[in-house]
C-alpha cells in the first residue's frame, strides 16, 4: 500500500506538514506490514495562484496512494480524495517514519470533514 505525507523536505525523518495543496513535497511510503520504500515527490502545485489542492490529489492519484496522512485539507482537494479513495489522517507535527507505524495500528484520527481552502488556508491561516 502506498501512503503519502506532507512534508517540507521529505524522507523518514521529516515532520509531516499541516497544509496538503501546498505541501512542498510528498513523502510517499510503500508499506506492507513494514516499510518497504519511500519516494519523495516534488508537489507541482506548490505555487500555483488557484486549484493547488485538486493538483496535488491528482498527483497522489497517479502515483497510486491510498492514505494521506497530513493536516489539513480543503473541500475541493477532499472531494477529489474521497472520489479516488483515498483516506485521509491527521498526522501533522509527526516523523513521517512514526506516523505511518501509528497509521498501521490505527492510532490516528480520520479526517472526514474538509478544514480550510485556498491560499491562506493551508499556510496557517485560520480556518475558523
């Protein structure tokens, strides 16, 4: 199973990020009972002026993820996500090393409902 996280710079040892549409990279995890490889994956819609969110899903759509672990996601990307299934976690402020292993013991929370979009959503904005 491949499971993608949000980073800054990618790899094991990276904190996953909370924004998803503009995380700077993806660390993308094969998992199967233990971790099997990672991949990094430069997001190309990091700086795009609108739709960073549905690129970014549809980036993680092509590389064949089924979970997301990260912070936050806004209403358009979450729909592209669900429609692809593709689950969501929250895992933000965690190694992506810990927070798979945490996934795979289902410790972590499932988002369901999308928080935030555009720009200011994603880059600590407030959503609320």
């Amino acid at each position: 199973m491949k499971i993608a996280a949000t980073c800054l710079r990618g790899g094991l040892d990276d904190v996953i990020t909370p924004q998803f549409g503009r995380a700077n990279v993806f660390t993308i995890v094969e998992f199967d009972g233990e971790i099997k490889s990672t991949e990094i994956v430069k997001n190309p819609a990091v700086d795009l002026p609108s739709g960073a969110g549905i690129t970014a899903a549809q980036l993680l759509i092509d590389k064949g993820v089924k979970v997301l672990l990260t912070g936050n996601v806004g209403p358009k990307a979450m729909s592209v996500l669900k429609s692809a299934n593709i689950e969501v976690y929250r895992a933000d402020g965690m190694k992506v090393e810990e927070a798979v292993r945490k996934f795979a013991e289902g410790k972590l929370e499932k988002i369901t409902v999308a928080r935030g979009g555009g720009r200011g959503g994603g880059r600590g904005g407030r959503w609320w």
